[in-house]
C-alpha cells in the first residue's frame, strides 16, 4: 500500500508517478480523486479499469492555474472566466467546449470538456508540482459512495492506485457543483457547495436545472449513483419511529441517521448514527456515515429528511440518489 503523507518528497514522487502514467490519488476539498495524466491515454483507460468505469463516462480535468483553461477549452463564454475569477479555486466544475487536442477519454468522446481548480493545499501543490491537467474522478468503486478520506480510498481501491496522498478528511464532502457553459444558457447538471444563488450572484441570473436532451452526460446526475450496499429510504421525522417499530416487528436490523437526540433506550438492533443540523456540517460526515452505516451490515437504513431549507439542496440530491436502487437504474 502507498499510502504517503503530504511533503516535498511526496508531491516530487507522486508527480513523477504521473509523468510515468501511473495512477495517484490526492485529496480535494470536495471528495479524494483518482488522478492520471489527462494527456496520456494510457493512463486515463488505468482510471477507467481501476474503478470498473465504463469508458463513455467523461472525467473531470483539475488544473492548478486558470492560465491553462486555454489548453483545454475553446470558445470560452466571458460567464466561465467571471465565474473562474470567483470561484476557482472552490468546488465549481465548468462544463466548456473542448480543445481538439483532448482525448477522448476525458470527454467520454463528447464535444466538451469538464474542468475545475481545486481549493484544496495538498492538491494545488500536486498539480503545481506535476505542471499540467490531472483527469481524476472521484476514487470509488463506480456506483459507490465517494471516499471523503485516505482510508475511504484503500478500502475500495487499494493496491489499483500507485499512490495515495493522504491529507485527512475533505472540507466539503459533497462532489462539486457542476455548472455547463456549452451551451445557448447556463445549465446546472450536478448541485453542490456553490450554490445556484452563488452562481446567480455572478451570472445575472439563475442557472437553468438539469441536463436537456442534448446536454453533456452527468454519470453522478443518474438516481442510483450515490448509493451503499444497504437499502436505504429517507423518511419525514415526524414518520420515523413508526418506520423503525414496524421494521424491527419484522424482525429486522436498522440504522437510523437522523439529527434528532437519540431515545434514553435504545432497541437493541436499531444503530442510531446522530447528524449535524448544519447543512455544511451534515454535507461534510454524509458518505463517511453512509459508509460506516453500510458497514454495520444492518438490513436497512433509515435517513431522516433533512429540511428542502436554502443550502441543502446537494445534500437533498445525493440522498435521493442513494435512496434510487441500483437496480431500478441502469445505464443507457
Ligand atoms: O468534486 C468533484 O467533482 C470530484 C473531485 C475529485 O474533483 N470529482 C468527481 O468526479 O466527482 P466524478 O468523475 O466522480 O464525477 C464527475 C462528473 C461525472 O458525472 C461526469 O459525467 C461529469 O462530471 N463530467 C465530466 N466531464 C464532463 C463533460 N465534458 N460533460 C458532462 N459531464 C461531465
Ligand atoms: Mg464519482
């Protein structure tokens, strides 16, 4: 396992690593990565293979300086550099028209390209140490909750990737808000922690919502992706106990992620995991919960709802997401 900690010496191997097509995954401040060269078409088809991806799902490319969007996009819209200025680095990814000199691999061999300059130190020293665009989706098992820690990304990946940085737990938690810029009007294909009122901030007005029929393909946008192993349905407060008395009559197991104090008295097999009110708070322990939930190997989970309040709306998607089941969703 090379699991390494940040340092001169890591950022010098890990870039090397990448020079020589190897697989590195690093921490953002949204959820870890599994980076590759995003010129090196060898290096890419490893990302695809190591998370059981199928290859039409294109991959976000991360840069360390917005003098490179250039070499990546063309017709860049005055919205995307606004926004750049803004925003970058945070956890925006901007969907643009691509360069012809991008592989096909991170398009998904689409006419576009996503990309975005991570808020996060370890990183932003990596890609200044390595010096070009790293193509990196999210360091899961495809379909799999995102790894929000070093220790998320062993468990799934393991010895697939040549090196993982380890920088702790990500900030934010949630994948980035991806925003796409390809088209006639701004669309919002992904809600994450910039919000549509940040974006409307800046761009005059509200983004329009999800993808149309011709938009970019949005592999996270798809109901069951987000989803653990266990069933898992979100039910209103209020409706809680009710769920867990007639489950446990069942004869069932339950665990219950919920932002209520947990009962003086326990049922033995109903796990009480406790949730912060705070959107941001609850957004950031979210796919560690959902992990540790799983992990349990109760027969299912209960998510309390949390409120369709301002600020919640990321969190909202990927619980519906991972309430969607795998099997009720296939891809095209
Ligand atoms: O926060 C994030 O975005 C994390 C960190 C590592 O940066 N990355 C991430 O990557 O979530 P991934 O591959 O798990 O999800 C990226 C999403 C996918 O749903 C993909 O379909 C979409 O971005 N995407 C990438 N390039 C695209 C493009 N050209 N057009 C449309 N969607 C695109
Ligand atoms: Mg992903």
């Amino acid at each position: 396992m090379n699991l390494c900690t940040p340092s001169a010496a890591t950022f010098e191997h890990a870039a090397d690593l990448l020079k020589r097509g190897c697989l590195v995954a690093f921490p953002t401040e949204t959820v870890y990565g599994l980076g590759a060269d995003a010129r090196n078409p060898e290096a890419l088809a490893r990302v695809f293979h190591a998370k059981g991806r199928p290859a039409d799902h294109p991959l976000i490319v991360h840069l360390g300086n917005v003098d490179e969007v250039e070499h990546w996009a063309r017709d860049i819209p005055d919205q995307a550099w606004k926004l750049a200025e803004r925003l970058w680095p945070g956890p925006l990814t901007l969907i643009l028209r691509r360069a012809p000199n991008v592989p096909d691999l991170v398009t998904g061999g689409q006419n576009t390209v996503g990309l975005r300059i991570p808020a996060h130190p370890v990183a932003l020293e990596l890609l200044k140490t390595f010096g070009s665009g790293i193509a990196a989706p999210s360091a899961n098992r495809f379909g799999r909750v995102s790894p929000t820690t070093a220790a998320h990304v062993v468990a799934d990946l393991g010895d697939a990737v040549d090196c993982i940085i380890d920088g702790g737990a990500c900030p934010v938690g949630l994948e980035s808000t991806i925003l796409d810029l390809s088209g006639s009007s701004a669309r919002l294909l992904r809600p994450g922690a910039v919000t549509s009122d940040a974006l409307a901030k800046i761009l005059g007005k509200a983004p329009n919502v999800g993808a149309t029929a011709d938009a970019p393909r949005v592999s996270g946008s798809l109901p069951s992706h987000y989803a653990p192993d266990t069933p898992l349905r979100l039910v209103e407060a209020a409706e809680i106990e009710a769920a867990v008395r007639t489950l446990l009559a069942e004869g069932g197991s339950v665990v219950l992620l919920s932002m209520r104090q947990p009962p003086a008295a326990e049922p033995h097999a109903c796990r009480w995991l406790p949730m912060p009110l705070d959107a941001a708070a609850y957004a950031q322990i979210l796919y560690a919960r959902l992990r540790e939930a799983d992990a349990l190997g109760c027969d299912r989970i209960l998510v309390e709802r949390p409120p369709a309040a301002a600020g919640w709306a990321a969190v909202l998607n990927r619980l519906g997401c991972a309430a969607a089941q795998p099997h009720q969703t296939r891809y095209p």
